[in-house]
C-alpha cells in the first residue's frame, strides 16, 4: 500500500514538473510571447503555431488559446478575419454582443476582437459543434514578418476572466 502511493505520488510530481518545466517563452512570427503561467502547452502543428488550454481548476472546463502566422502578406486582412471570427457564431448584428478595438503598442496596432453567443465549434470544413454561452477574445498583431492572429475561444466566465492575461502576453511581446 505505502509503495503504490508513493509510485503515485511519484508520477503526480512528475506530472506537475512537466507543465513547470513546460517553456514559459515561445516565438511566433518573430515576436516573442511569454506564455502566462497556468496555461497548459497543447500540441500545435500546420497552420497553429503555439496552442493553450486555460483549465478552470472550478469547473473543468476549459479555453483555447491559439497563435497563427503566415507570414508577410499572408492570413488575408483584419477585417476579413474578425469578420470570419464573428462568422463563427450562430447570432448575427447586436445578438452576438462583438467588440472590436484597436490599440498602438510599441509600433505596433493591435485589433481586439470580443463576441459573446453560441460558437460553433469544429475545423474549418468538418463538423461544427454549438457551444452555447461561449466567448471570443482574439488579436490580430500588425507585426513586421506579417500578422499574428491570436483567438481564445471558451466558456464566457473563464474567457472573460483571461482577458487581462491574454492582454499580458499579447502586448508583452511589442514592448
């Protein structure tokens, strides 16, 4: 009994060590980000340059945190991509509950993008999955080797309450 908890206890730690160990530094498009720390790496690959999943330690649940760069002139324009961003909802006009903003960071602008509603969930030309009460929270970074798109996407409290995080990491970078 004292051998099978500690073996448990063993690979307890061992789990743990490995998100700590996990880099707290990573680069996309030749910016680079700090990853915010209880923010779980995922295994990113093709079009996704970086991947996280915010855990509400609550509730369970959790958000995706997903970089995309395609470098100079690549990924199409803000607009196009807060417009395909929205297009992601099931509401339309003020029942989706979008925000945009822009800010100058460093030399660089960033666009914010929020929307509230239900996101349908899914690869680009598979099947969607309607997530009631989910949030976006995305960035598009003007940056020198092309834009960044950044896109949280989740349950709205847990969305919401990485805001200031996201922000963090985000305008880390520019600065």
């Amino acid at each position: 009994m004292k051998r099978i908890l500690m073996s448990g206890l063993t690979v307890a730690m061992l789990s743990m060590s490995t998100v700590a160990d996990e880099p707290a530094k990573f680069e996309v498009g030749g910016l680079k980000f700090a990853r915010p720390v209880k923010w779980e790496v995922q295994a990113a690959g093709g079009m996704r340059k970086a991947q996280f999943k915010v855990a509400d330690a609550k509730t369970g649940a959790g958000a995706e945190v997903v970089f995309f760069h395609f470098g100079p002139q690549g990924g199409g324009g803000v607009k196009a991509n807060v417009d395909r961003w929205l297009g992601q909802f099931v509401e339309k006009g003020a029942a989706l509950k979008s925000k945009s903003d822009e800010v100058t960071v460093g030399k660089s602008k960033v666009h914010y993008v929020s929307a509230t509603g239900t996101y349908m969930d899914g690869p680009p030309l598979g099947e969607k999955t309607a997530r009631a009460n989910y949030s976006l929270f995305g960035a598009i970074i003007e940056a020198a080797d092309g834009s960044i798109f950044v896109k949280m996407t989740g349950p709205a409290a847990l969305t919401q309450s990485s805001i200031p995080a996201f922000k963090e990491m985000v305008e880390g970078a520019l600065k």
